[in-house]
C-alpha cells in the first residue's frame, strides 16, 4: 500500500491505497478499511476530491479522483445521568473506538466510565474535571465516517 496525506474540509487524514484491479482500490483512512471505485481525472469538478502525491512517497496516483469520497457525520455523547465530572480521559483531535471510556462521572458516591458510542475522533470535549452536568448534557462530540 502507498501512504498518502490527504486534507479534505481543512481535515488532515492519513491514508493507505492499494489497488486491487483495474479502477478498484482498497483505502484505508485510519483504522477504518474501504473499498472506492475510481477514474482518471483530467480536470476535476468543483465537489470531487483529487489524491495528489506527497514527494518522496511513490509514483502513479497523480489525477486519481475518488468517485465515493468518505462521508462523516457528528455523534453527540450525552451523559445517561446527573453527577459530577472526575477525570475527562481523552482530548479534541483524539481517535475512540465504540466502547471506549471518554469520561468517568461520579453519580450517587459511584464512579461510572462513560463510554463512546461510536468509532472517532473526538473534535469537541463539552465538560471539564469538576463540572457537575445533568442528564443528557452533550459531553463531548465525535465525528465519524458514515457506512
């Protein structure tokens, strides 16, 4: 696979394109394993994405323009209960996967971790150590690759 550095939405992404057969390629942007169709492209579109070369990094992807480019989503995580905020255990720009505990919330003189509902990278953390927050309180933001 050839390792590239993409930007797209001011976002930077690392990425990993490999092709499998004529105008089918395997991407992989983080963890997260795709398969795009793909042609070549003269001059692009306003709207299409274009994978150009990093120097150093290989040759042949100049012009590639990816047909199906990953669509992100925001997932608010909101607390499932009232109590008092005691450690945030991750920061903005951070990659979570689904389980994965993002605070601890101390409610009723127990400490409960409360986790990502989702695969991410975290680009908002709402609360801070000490915050007492309510029930539903939006704790932080988790922008994901949609399916």
């Amino acid at each position: 696979m050839k390792k590239y550095k993409v930007t797209a939405d001011g976002i930077e992404h690392h990425v990993e394109i490999e092709e499998n057969h004529s105008g089918t390629y395997s991407v992989k942007i983080g963890e997260k394993l795709v398969s795009v169709t793909v042609e070549e492209a003269g001059n692009p579109k306003p709207g299409e994405a274009v994978v150009r070369e990093n120097s150093g990094v290989g040759k042949g992807a100049e012009g590639i323009k990816a047909i199906a480019p990953p669509v992100t989503e925001e997932v608010q995580l909101t607390s499932p209960m009232p109590g008092n905020v005691v450690s945030v255990l991750v920061s903005k720009g951070a990659q979570v996967k689904y389980g994965d505990p993002v605070i601890i919330l101390e409610a009723m003189k127990m400490k409960n971790e409360i986790p990502a509902p989702t695969d991410g990278i975290i680009r908002e953390i709402r609360v801070k150590e000490g915050d007492t927050i309510d029930s539903e309180d939006i704790i932080a933001i988790i922008e994901r690759v949609k399916e």
